[in-house]
C-alpha cells in the first residue's frame, strides 16, 4: 500500500493504468482509490503481513541468497510451528526488539509523524503467526500478521524459532522469553 497527495484531476482508474504503464513488468499497481486527507498508507493501516524465508536445501543459489535465510540443517517444524503460534495475541514485546545500539537507528515507530506522539510502546499485536512448508522449493516460510513490528522483531522471532527447530529450545521456552521482557 502507498499513498500520495496529488491535485490531478485524472480519475483513480486512469491514474492506475498510466502507472502500470510507467511501472517495470515486475512492479503493478492492483488498486486505486480516492482516501481521505489525513490518510497514511503505514500509520492507518489494519494490519501488516510479514514473510520471513528459511531456506533448507544443501546449496543456496546465489540470485536469491540475500532475501533468504539459509539454513542447510534439518529442522523440526512441528515443535516450530507450535512455537510460532504462542506470539498470537497481544503481547510485550521487548524480548524481541532490536539491540539497544539498533533500535534507536531503525524503529520508526518511535519517531514522531506530524502531530504523532513520540511514546514508543513495545505491545503489539499478533493476529496470526504461522509456519508454511514447501517441499518442492525446500523452502520454509514464517507468516506472521499483526498491528505492527517492532525494529527486527520478526527476525528475531524467527531466530528464535530457528532455536526451537534445531532442538536447543521447546516450544514453551517462546512464552518465557516474551514474558521476561528483556533483550
């Protein structure tokens, strides 16, 4: 979702074809609409959805090495699965923002927008959190949905259930590191 201001008086269904037409094969604009003024396609959003991409094969390909995470090293995705869904609801999430060092460079959650408020909050919630397997591209997949994330929150969830995976950690021990509410 994006939005910008514009004070063409072009209709919202030519502006999507001109678009797609500027736009690469590979980039597509599916929708446009007319919102109000004060709309912001990240702050009013009802919820975010996230990919995070393990793949378990021996060799990693080179073209998509920098948007996996690879891991060559059998897993066990039920105790990962039952894992993943103890973040749904809401919860503190702490244990899982980015380092001290990190979250002041990155969390723009905390930055101030307009007349927002700059009180940062670590609650967030999830509405689903999910493991999908696909055997044929050895590729495993954490799905999460929620109101928002924290600065590398879903990478460390996933570093964390990564842990579970490989058997350092059950399932269980997810619920106590997100109650202890440290970093």
């Amino acid at each position: 979702m994006a939005n910008f201001k514009t004070a063409s008086p072009i209709p919202c269904a030519n502006l999507l074809k001109a678009l797609n037409d500027l736009l690469p094969p590979t980039v597509r604009v599916r929708d446009a609409r007319e919102v109000p003024d004060g709309f912001h396609a990240r702050y009013d959003a009802r919820w975010k959805t996230y990919r995070y991409r393990i793949l378990q094969s021996p060799i990693c390909p080179p073209f998509i090495s920098r948007f996996v995470c690879h891991h060559p090293y059998p897993l066990d995705h039920r105790s990962m699965a039952e894992a993943a869904r103890l973040v749904e609801g809401q919860h503190d999430f702490t244990s899982f923002a980015a380092s001290p060092a990190h979250a002041a460079e990155g969390d723009a959650e905390a930055k101030s927008d307009d007349a927002r408020s700059t009180v940062r909050t670590m609650a967030r919630t999830i509405f689903s959190s999910r493991l999908l397997w696909r055997p044929r591209t050895s590729l495993l997949i954490y799905e999460v949905r929620g109101n928002g994330f924290l600065h590398h929150m879903v990478r460390n969830i996933v570093g964390t259930l990564l842990e579970v995976g490989r058997g350092k950690l059950a399932p269980q021990d997810l619920l106590r590191i997100l109650e202890a509410r440290d970093r």
